[in-house]
C-alpha cells in the first residue's frame, strides 16, 4: 500500500505543451511539498502546502501552479512546457510543518522530458 | 545563506567502511539527515540527529556532527553491495514550515 503515490511515472511532451503531475498521501499527514531533482541529481524545493494553505513558494515561473483539493492531494500543473523543464518531479509529505523530527516522505519521482 | 555541501562520489571495496562527508551554511537548522535514493526510486530517510547532539549511532550507521565546523559525516560500516546509492544530506530551516535544503548527493559504489 504505497504511501505517497505519483501519476504519471514518466511524461513525455513536446515544448508548449501543458501537463499535470498528480500526487496523493495515504499517511494523514498535513503538509506535502514538491521537489525538483535535475540531471545532477541536485533537489530543490518548489512548493509546500499545509492542510491545504500554501507556506512555501520558492522562485518558481508562474507557468508552475501546485493546486491541493484537500490535505491527501497536491497536484502540479505546468503551463508552457520549455526544455529547461525536463527533470524529475518529486512530491512528499510529513507531519505539519515538517513535525518533530522534519522527516519527508518521498514519492518515486515522476520524470518529465520535454522535447 | 542556505547551502548544503557534499562531495560527489565515492567508491569503496565490499566489507569496507564508507564515510560520506557533508557541510552546511545554516547554525539554527534543529535537526540534519542523511536520506538515501536507490535508482528510479524517491529519497528514503536513513537517520537523522539532533542539533545539540554530536554523534549518532544505528546499527551499521553512525553519524558525527561538528557544530563548530558545520560538519556532518555518515559512517556505514561493513559497507554491502545494496548500500550502493545516492546519498543526500539534508538540513532543515528555521521559520517552522517543514522546509529541507538538501545538498547535492553522494553517488556511493561498492565494489563486490
């Protein structure tokens, strides 16, 4: 029983395109987030949410925009798909606000490749 | 600033011990983690310490945190063919919102 849990694994898509990222916990936490991991494997927060409310907003382009229907689900939308891009999306999730130990639970990533 | 530091590779023999080394920027992060990612897979919490403690022992894994230097090391003894993967370090950031910074992970090799 998969405890954060990512669609689609892999997304292939030309340049301009729009694509989602759709990602759900089944562990009750109220914070989740997602990471973007580039060729270099470097991991770098995007967005968090708490139960819902956005608390991190890092310098993302507004072509990205994270939508969470409820504390168990926070999508990823991407508008204008460029080539710089391309990486893998990871979502997570941990007890509110990181909770006493700040432990995250990762999903397994979905890579996007943008041609 | 915030920024995590680690060096990119490292290559051990079976049965050896493996020391994966890591510097941060931030004095008021509570708490530091080493997560391990095997292929295709998400990050996976290995251990974590606490800020006002030096060292951390779990099984095979023993982590050292200098404070003064901003230093933090993870120790695997007995190093196995399945510890071979990407090792982050992580620390966390002040302002109470669940924030990591990670840095840029160590590829790990084991050679059998």
């Amino acid at each position: 029983d998969t405890a954060v849990s990512q669609t689609p694994k892999y997304l292939v898509t030309q340049m301009g395109n729009d694509k989602s990222i759709k990602c759900e916990q089944n562990l009750g936490h109220d914070t989740m987030y997602w990471y973007k991991q580039d060729s270099k494997k470097f991991l770098k927060i995007m967005f968090s949410y708490n139960n819902k409310e956005l608390i991190i907003n890092e310098t993302v382009p507004n072509r990205f925009s994270p939508k969470s229907p409820d504390k168990a689900h926070l999508n990823l939308h991407i508008n204008s798909l460029e080539l710089g891009d391309s990486a893998v999306y990871f979502c997570a999730s941990s007890q509110p606000r990181g909770g006493p130990s700040g432990e995250l639970f990762f999903g397994e990533g979905s890579r996007l490749t943008v041609l | 600033g915030e920024d995590v530091e680690q060096s990119l590779f490292l290559s051990v023999r079976e049965g050896d011990s493996s020391v994966i080394n890591c510097t941060y920027t931030d004095s008021s992060s509570t708490y530091l983690y080493w997560y391990k990612q095997e292929p295709g897979a998400g990050l996976q919490l290995l251990t974590y310490i606490f800020s006002n403690m030096d060292m951390k022992q779990d099984q095979r894994l023993t982590v050292l945190l200098n404070k003064k230097d901003k230093h933090l090391s993870l120790r695997i003894a007995d190093t196995q063919t399945g510890d071979s993967a990407i090792y982050f370090c992580a620390e966390s950031v002040s302002g109470n919102t669940g924030k990591l910074i990670f840095g840029q992970g160590t590829t790990l090799q084991v050679k059998p």
